[in-house]
C-alpha cells in the first residue's frame, strides 16, 4: 500500500503543476495581457463604451446611497453594482480599480469554464476550449472595461458548472442545484439575458427528479425553484423603481426588421464559426462531415446547400459587415459610432475577409455536427426521449437555443442587439462540438473507442495554430481599442486645458454622458428616425467637435494627438472649434431631448 501511495505521488504532483499552469495561463491571456494593454495605452482609467453609465450609476450610489440609471442602463445591473461597491468604499472612485476588479472577474468566468468543460470533456481539451475564448477578438477589449456583458458571462457559465456538479451525482444534488440557481440568480442580478442558463438548468433537473419518483425529493426541487422565481421576480420590481432608466419597447416586425435579422443572425453564424474554429480543427471537421452524412445525407445536404448559400448571399450583398458589428468590426471596436470622422481598418481588408470565409466554413460544419441528433429525433419522439440521454447536453442545447430565439426576437421587435452578446454561447457550443465529436472525460471514455476520441498530434498542432492566429486578431483589436479610445479621451482633457468646459465638448457618446451625467433619452414608442431626431436634439450645444481623420485649418486646431496600434497606421485625432458661439451653463440638449421623447 506504501509503494501504490509513493506511485501516485509523483502522478499528483504533476497534475498540481499542470493545473497550475493553465491557471497561470489563463490569467496571462485572460486579464494580464489586457490589463498591461490597457495600462500601456492609457485606457485603463477613462469611460469605455457603455460603461460610462454603470461606472456613474456605481460612484454616485457608493457617495450618496441615492441609485439611479441615468437614462441609459436597461440591464438590470445591480448585483454587479453591490458586488465592485466594496472596492469602491475603500479606494475611491477609481476608474482603473474597477477596471481591474472586472479583469479579475472575467478571469473568473475562463475558470468556470474550464471547470464546466473538464465535466465534459478531457483535460487538455477543456483548456483549449478556455484558451479559445480567452484570446477571441471579443475578450480582450472587453475584459478591462465595466460592461456588463463580461461580468455576467462569468455567473452565468459558473451557474452551468455548478449545475452540472449537481447532474453528474446520482440521484442529483440538491445543494449543488441550489448553488447553481443561487449563482444564475446573481447573473440575472446583472443582465436579463442571464435567464436563460438558468431556465435550462430548471427544465433539465424537473425531468431528471421526476424519473427518481421520490416526491420528498420532487416538493424539494419544487421549493429551491419557487423561492429562486420568487427573489427573482421580488429584484425586477424592485428594478422597477430605480429611476431615469433606459426604456425599451419592442415594435410590431415588418420586412425592414426581418432584412435585418436575417443579416445579424448570419453575422452569428460567422461569429461563432471564426471564434471556434480552433476547437473545431480539434473535433476533427471530416470526422463529423462524414458522420453527418452517414446520419442523413438528405439533412446533410440541405445544411451545405442552404446554410452556405444564405452566408454567401448576405456575405457579397454586405460585405462590410460580415459579423454582427459593435466590437468584431473591420474598424474597430464600436466602428464609427464614437467619433466623426473615418476610421481606420483594425486589420487588413483581406484578413478581414479570410476570417468571414473561416467563419462561414466553420460554422456549416459545426451545424453538420447536429446532423446525427437531429436525424434521430422522429424516433425519440415517439418513444418521448427528446432530451439527450446526458443532462449537461441537454442544458447546454437548451441554452443555445433559448439564447438564439430571444436575440431573435430582440431583433425583430428591432430592440438592440450586439455580437458580445455571443460570449456565453462561446464554450457553450464549443462543448456541444466536442460531444458531437466523440470527446468525453476520460472517467466516462469507452476504453474501447478511446483512440476514436484522442486528437490526433497534427490536430492539436492545427488547433495551436488556430489559437495563435485567433490571439494575434485578438491582440490587435484589444490594442487598437485601448489606444483609440484613451487618445480621443486626452484630446478632450487637453481642449478642456485650453479653457473650454466638458459640457462644451463634443467627443464622443463616452464623453458627453460621463460629463453631462446622463444618456441621451430614449423614446419608449415611434422609430428609428425618430431616435434619431432625439439624439440630434441632445447632442446640442457644442462649440468644440472631436473628430478624427479630417482636415482642418492648423488655425482651427485646439488640440490633437496621435493615436498609434501595431496593426494600422498612425491616426490624428483632433478638436476643432466649431462656429458657433460657446455658451457655459446646463447642457440644453437634455432637456431638448426629454421633451421631444
């Protein structure tokens, strides 16, 4: 017994220091490069995007106990707000510190999701599969930011992990379950969207108690839920009442907003085939394209012909936005919606293209991954075993498709809709891939397929290179951002230096909200010319514009400065003084807008 304990000593060790150092790894990739990117480039202490909002929302609540949204958020983001509070008693309103504190955070939701992937699939895969989101495009230049799309990807995928601790037991676990309920309500605490794990999570554990046929156990299951949909419901009415928020309203759908659907839920398609390819090249792509043919080649066949031919069409009708757009953009991370003025291109227009075209093969294999599943649904139907027989994929599929018809129906109803909103699809579906492929944790491999299962070596060297390219692409947008971004903040501050008040200063929607302490309103019904006209009449008066790329009399000129990324050229930024007259006082343009709204 000495000689097997001494035996697996050795074999401990190893594993201690191998989870150690894709810890170390993911922090690296995760939080450590964007956080010394971000620094580098001084991003690290302005407003990003729409944080601007949450981070005053947060400052004013910690200085005053008074809460309010400033006219702009429509998350409900208030377990983010009580959870970076603390940090904000004890070091003040520090812009970097909170900044951090959300690198932090996002670094936890790689963790989670190397610990959900590890209930699935082997070890080294469930890195990759960290590893990839980690250095997608997206991560990076949101990581550093206090959006809330990072923070609650990371309670939403810690939630899954927990329920699928609680599935792997037999009969499942009710402290694991309550624990992942718990988790997904703080993640709904944050973002509304965060439901929908967590739904998933509730039909899966209704079914599996009520096949025990214990009806202690199935009150107990009853109980944990209705008090989860009870706190829930409690913190939207509460919601209800904080004042000035961003108000929402869906419209009736018509040809405009199915055009646009169907060019966004293709800039999906793309988005997730780009961002998962290298853990495709890991599944084995022919693998599955054979498999989906030997499932059904008629469902095979209409996949390849129709799928392909949508991406393709939308792809050469709108070749400038071939991925959802906001922050994967071929100009950068929120495009030209900050400043007036041409941007520059992130990446050549070619590499631009190439990753379209990798996301547009990808994803048509990934979909050829369901094949086999689908072909045996009729079968289980009529037997009434529609929900896969391992309860991890049923909450996995069940998510995905909650998250696709609720961004769906967000577009339609023309309510806004992002590509960041695909993180917590991310290791969902990559998951799904890997199972579709054959890949399980080693404990639950059949010994007997174990070579089926086992990536090949030139496998893991493709899929290395897919994640260094993935992470060059990745760098590149979280470097541009973060120069861009904090080079138009300082422009700003220096024409401020000069004389002129914030409130005078047009330089960009970051700016103006910061320093006017609020959001342009927003009209509950009418369309969107008539948001429009609104945000026109808020963006009045302005004696001093911020813009980038034109050229203007030097006379002209309060301030510029250069902003400079590995990937682009240098780009000037300038404040020029515009003609008209400068008057200091209250920022009219609110008023203006409320009472157009």
């Amino acid at each position: 017994m000495t000689a097997s304990v001494a035996r697996q000593s050795p074999l401990r060790n190893r594993r201690a220091l191998l989870t150690l150092a894709t810890v170390l790894l993911l922090f690296v990739v995760g939080a450590g490069i964007p956080i010394a990117i971000a620094a580098h480039y001084g991003a690290l202490d302005v407003p990003r995007s729409d944080d601007w909002s949450y981070l005053l929302s947060l400052f004013r609540w910690v200085d005053t106990g008074h809460l309010d949204f400033n006219g702009w958020v429509s998350m409900t983001l208030v377990g983010q707000l009580v959870i970076a509070a603390p940090l904000v008693l004890v070091v003040g309103r520090s812009i970097a510190a909170v900044h951090v504190l959300s690198a932090f955070v996002s670094f936890l939701g790689l963790l989670a999701v190397l610990w959900m992937s590890r209930l699935m699939v082997r070890p080294a895969l469930a890195v990759l599969v960290a590893i990839t989101i980690a250095v997608c495009p997206i991560w990076g230049p949101l990581s550093t930011t206090y959006m809330t799309d990072n923070w609650a990807f990371t309670f939403q995928i810690l939630a899954v992990a927990l329920a699928f601790e609680a599935f792997r037991r037999r009969p499942i676990s009710m402290p694991w379950l309550t624990g992942s309920l718990a988790v997904g309500l703080i993640a709904f605490s944050i973002r509304q969207y965060a439901a929908i794990p967590v739904v998933a999570v509730v039909a899966v554990a209704l079914v599996l108690v009520a096949r025990e046929h214990n009806r202690k156990r199935w009150w107990h299951l009853v109980a944990i839920i209705a008090s989860t949909g009870v706190l829930a419901i409690a913190l939207l009415a509460w919601w209800g009442t904080v004042p000035d928020t961003k108000l929402l309203a869906p419209a009736l759908p018509g040809l405009k907003s199915v055009r646009w659907t169907v060019r966004l839920d293709t800039g999906y398609l793309r988005l997730v085939g780009v961002a998962l390819a290298p853990v495709l090249i890991a599944a084995g792509p022919l693998r599955l394209v054979r498999r989906a043919f030997a499932a059904s080649k008629l469902l095979s066949t209409l996949i390849v012909v129709l799928v392909s031919g949508v991406l393709v069409l939308q792809f050469v009708r709108l070749p400038n936005v071939p991925f959802v757009g906001n922050y994967f953009a071929r100009d950068g991370v929120l495009a030209q919606d900050v400043l007036a003025g041409l941007r520059p291109a992130v990446i050549p227009g070619l590499v631009f293209d190439a990753l379209a075209w990798v996301g547009m093969v990808s994803v048509v294999v990934m979909l050829l991954a369901a094949v086999p599943f689908a072909a045996r649904l009729p079968e289980k139907a009529r037997g009434w075993r529609t929900l896969p027989e391992s309860p991890q994929v049923a909450v996995l599929a069940l998510s995905i498709i909650g998250f696709a018809v609720a961004y769906t129906l967000a577009t339609l109803t023309e309510l806004p809709v992002f590509d960041r909103y695909a993180l917590p699809l991310l290791p969902m579906i990559a998951l799904l891939l890997l199972h579709a492929a054959g890949h399980r944790p080693a404990a639950a491999a059949d010994p007997n397929a174990a070579d089926a299962e086992r990536v090949s070596r030139a496998g893991w060297v493709a899929a290395a290179v897919g994640v260094v390219v993935l992470g060059l692409v990745g760098m590149a947008y979280t470097a541009e951002s973060a120069s861009y971004d904090a080079t138009r903040w300082s422009v700003g501050e220096m024409a401020v230096a000069k004389g002129y008040s914030p409130l005078q200063i047009d330089d960009g929607f970051e700016w103006v909200g910061w320093h006017r302490m609020h959001g342009p309103p927003w009209r509950v019904k009418g369309t969107f010319s008539e948001r429009r006209k609104i945000r026109r009449l808020y963006s009045k008066p302005f004696c001093v514009k911020v813009s980038v790329g034109h050229k203007v009399a030097e006379q002209l000129i309060i301030a510029s400065a250069v902003s400079e990324a590995p990937t682009r050229g240098p780009v000037r930024i300038i404040a020029r003084k515009l003609p008209v007259a400068c008057t200091p006082g209250k920022p009219v343009g609110v008023d203006a807008a409320r009472r157009a709204g």
